[in-house]
C-alpha cells in the first residue's frame, strides 16, 4: 500500500452559470484517488458509501489500483449527497443543499493492509475522524490534511489536535486567514506552521497555488482555461496529484515540492474542464505531460538584472 | 524625450483597515512617472494641477528627469481630489469623495519637444483626452493605455476608439471581463487583441497579472507581502516600471515584455509597503533587482516530465 486516503464518496447535484449536472458521482476521497492513480498503483481508500453507490464507480476505481476495503457500504442507506450553485465568477459557491446520510456513521477502521501506508491523505472531514485515521496507521513518511472552514468554526479545538500531527496541510487562501487571524499570508503561514506542520499549502482557485516552509516561498499560478465548466473537486484533485506525486518520488524535499504542487495543479486544470471526475477519466499520463510543460510555458521567463 | 505620460497629479485621502493618510500626493502620472523614472532620464509628464499642489513635489519629479513643462498650474484652483477606503481584503476599495477640480480643465496641449518621444503612456483618464494626447504625437514606437470600468460605463464607444489605437491596453480582471463580455479571461483577451491592441496586460492585484498576445500567455506572480500598507497607485507603478523598462532596453519582443511585467510588478510591491509614493521615494535600482530575484525565486521550479 502506497496511499491511503480517508474522505466523502458522494453524489453531487451542480449548478454554475453555465449548466448544471443533477447527481454526480463525487467526493474528497473519489477526486483524490483518481487524481494519485496517475502515479500509484496501490492505494487505499476508506470512506462509507449507502447501498446507492454505483456498482461500476467501484469497478472503475479497483481497475485504477484503488483498494476498496476500507469503504464501508452501509445497506439500505443513502449514500452523502452535496448540492451547490456556483456564482458567475466560478470562485465562489452556496451550499444549497447537505444530506450526511451514512456520513453520520462514518467511524474508519483500516484494514490491516493499510497501516503501514508511508504517504496519508486526509480529505476535508470532521477532525475527530481525521484524528481517528491517524491513531491506526503505524509511521507514515507524510501526512497531507486539507480542511475547511466549516470545521474552523464548529471544531477549533479538534481541529488544532489533528493539525499537529500533520506534515502538510493545504487551505484555501480565506481558510488560512481565519485559522491564524491574520490578513497577510506571509504571516497567517508563519503562524500556521507553529501549529505543527512543516509546510502549508495554501489554494486560491484561479489565482493559484503558494506552498510555505518556514524559510521558503513558492508560487504556482493556474493555468487560464479556455473554459471552466466545474470546479467541484478542484481543490481535492490538486491534493490528489499533489502526495500521488511525492509517494511515487518518494522526495520530500522543498523543490520536489514545488515540482509536486505544479503537477497537482495541472490535475486539477483538467478537474474544471467538465462535471464531475468526467475529464479525470479521460485524460492520460501524456496529457498531464502535456499540461504540465503549458506551467512551465506560463511562468518562463529570463531576466538579467538591469545595469546602470 | 523618451517618454511621454499623460495622466492624473493629485491628492489622495485614503483609509485602509490598518491606518490612514490624510492628504498625501497621489495621481496616475506621478505614480508612472516615479516608477519609470528608475530606468529613464527624459521623461515628459501632461496634466494639471491647482495652485496648492507642493514645489516640492515638483522639484522632487524634476530631479529625477521628469520635464514638467506639459504641467499646467492653474492659479485659484484646486488639485484633483480622491477619497478612498479599502476593505479588509485591501483588493476592493470603496469611493468616499472625487473632487475633480482642475480636471475638468485638462485640455491636454503637448510641448513641441514631447511629441516626438517614441514611447506614451496613455493614464486612466478621459478616453476624450487620451485621444487628444495620440493626436499630437508623431510617430510613437509603442502606446501603452490604462483604463477603468468607469469609462466603460460612461464612454465606451470613445474608449474603444482610443484601445483600437494603442499598442497594449492594461486593465484589471473584472475590467477584461466587462469590456469583453466573456467570462473566461482567455476568451476575454482574445476579443479585446480582436479590438486593436497587440497585446493585453490584466492586472489581478495581490494574485499578480497576465500577459495575452495573440497565440502566447504569460503569468506573472504578485510577491506576497508580509504587509500591504496601501494599494493605492500599485497598477500605476506597475504601468510605469512595464513601460519604463521598455523603453529603456527598446525591445517590444513578448520574451522581453515578460521581463518588463516582472519588473512592473516588482515595483508595485515596493510601492504597497508604504502609504502614497513614499515607498517609491525610498528605494534604489539596487533594492528593485533585489526583488526581482525574488519573483525569479517565487516561480523557479524545473521538472522533468514523468516517465512511466
């Protein structure tokens, strides 16, 4: 086992300005495994799904190396179901609609298979049950968590405990504000990386991705699409991308990093294109290839320092 | 002359969430002129200004090789006033008062030895009076225009006709989006390069700016700053040190326009650590090419593409 990753398996329904998919296949722990597949081949997922769950979703991420064995499938319930409108600027969305369903009982064993797992991704989830994932895996080489702000305001405390014991955690740029009440980044990543974890990743959508150490800085733009149908499963894609990366390099170091964030982010490029995890289906090592060398076009330039 | 702006010399009053100025000098031309002021030495500035506007500032501009004999001083008027408060965010800013005053008389009447200045810098400002400007120059190498939405709120078929004449236009995202009617920004910039311009610059403030020409983009990060004092001017400062190091290394190559966005936005972050053009008052070429290795630090990164 090279990654195991806990978070949701869902159904989603999605509005944006521009159409609209009615009940999608989603969830943390789905765009993250599909998205590390391109790198991995034996990954583990735990998670809890209802007996709705469809039969060749399950087929279709076995067929990607993904160990099911952790996913719980509760008969005779409803898998969790998320409904949610984007704004026309595709960067911000309301929530029109939650049913935890079998989210509620949620409590992950790992198989024993999985313990030994070096690289951990812990999807956006009640930091109780990331906490729990933690207590069973027996000495990870990283620990990547992504959380949100609903779990800022609902579960401070909790939430601290588990962001102690992680290697990185990734936020967007309005969750890291909040969780060190500061306004500048600079500062709010210096905070943040007291709490604990030796770097933050911190996600602004369109505008990119910067990745802190405590001494070190990187900025990785997103790429300006021609489209963006649906940025659902955006952020976890890129996380996806991000540790499938570094498990398969097997480098932690901070310009291994960079290079992990860059791929990440042409993952999650390609997340946007259609709903769903449709274009994640889709595309091939060559592709992402491909849209990695259009990063390296974007921010390429030479200078020499002008002379008097 | 090497280079020509036109634009607004003024006072600004401006509240940030972190503090106030009370009346500081401010003004698109000597934001511009101040940042360009680093890499040229004939630099011709057209506006106006009241009788209260400081000699020492005019003295102050002089010094560094801006000819102020496009400068109308009208006696028993007043300066152009703005007031503005920032939001907590410091990317949005309300207006709390606009005092045209002397603006309302900016007739725009070139000296004879600025008309041959082979680079202009069109400030935000009346498209009317911008048009005025490229009337009277000879045969300029390159035209570089700053707009907002307020003119394409109240003035777009003028507006339109002063971006089919210039050879880049600068606005911010929201602007690009407006005057094209796209939401996708490479859509955007594909529509407005189709209305004249070569080249598109969209200025996206702390999440950096992008260059468009017909076939290539290029992105350029915004430093994140450990304090963003006041934003004011930054697009301005940008502008100034974009152009004014075009003009200095004549080179009008996309490669090379990558170079001048970096400088441009090297300048615009030294420009929000202090209220006003203080900031701009105090550093060196030495301290900008200290920043510029910042930024090639920012985004370096190599990679080679993953091999199955």
């Amino acid at each position: 086992m090279q990654l195991v990753t806990v978070g949701t398996v869902a159904f989603d329904r999605i509005e944006t300005p521009f159409g609209k998919a009615d009940k999608v296949v989603g969830g943390a722990a789905t765009y993250i495994s599909l998205a590390s597949s391109f790198f991995l081949d034996k990954l583990g997922l735990v998670s809890v799904v209802g007996d709705d769950f469809p039969k060749d979703m399950m087929d279709l991420l076995r067929g990607r190396g993904v160990d099911l064995a952790g996913l719980e499938v509760l008969q005779g319930k409803e898998s969790f179901f998320w409904a949610g409108r984007y704004h026309y600027d595709m960067n911000s969305r309301d929530t029109l609609e939650t049913r935890l369903n079998v989210l509620l009982d949620l409590d992950p064993k790992l198989p024993e298979h999985f313990k030994a797992a070096p690289y951990v991704l812990l999807g956006n989830l009640d930091p109780k049950v990331q906490a729990k994932v933690l207590d069973q895996v027996t000495d990870p080489a990283l620990v990547v968590m992504d959380t949100m702000n609903f779990w800022m305001d609902s579960a401070l405390e909790d939430l601290k405990k588990v962001i102690a014991r992680v290697d990185i955690l990734c936020v967007n740029d309005a969750e890291a504000r909040q969780l060190s009440g500061e306004h500048s980044l600079v500062k709010a990543a210096n905070k943040i990386l007291a709490m604990g974890p030796k770097y933050l990743v911190v996600k602004k959508g369109e505008h990119g991705a910067l990745l802190f150490s405590e001494d070190r800085v990187f900025f990785a733009p997103a790429l300006p699409l021609e489209d963006i149908i649906d940025p659902t499963g955006a952020g976890d894609t890129f996380a996806g991308g991000f540790i499938g990366y570094l498990a398969r390099t097997q480098d932690h170091s901070f310009d291994n990093l960079k290079r992990a964030i860059i791929v990440g982010s042409a993952l999650a490029s390609f997340c946007c294109e259609k709903f769903g995890v449709e274009r994640l289906l889709q595309i091939t090592r060559e592709d992402i290839d491909h849209r990695v060398q259009q990063f390296i076009d974007l921010v390429d330039f030479d200078i020499e320092l002008v002379e008097d």
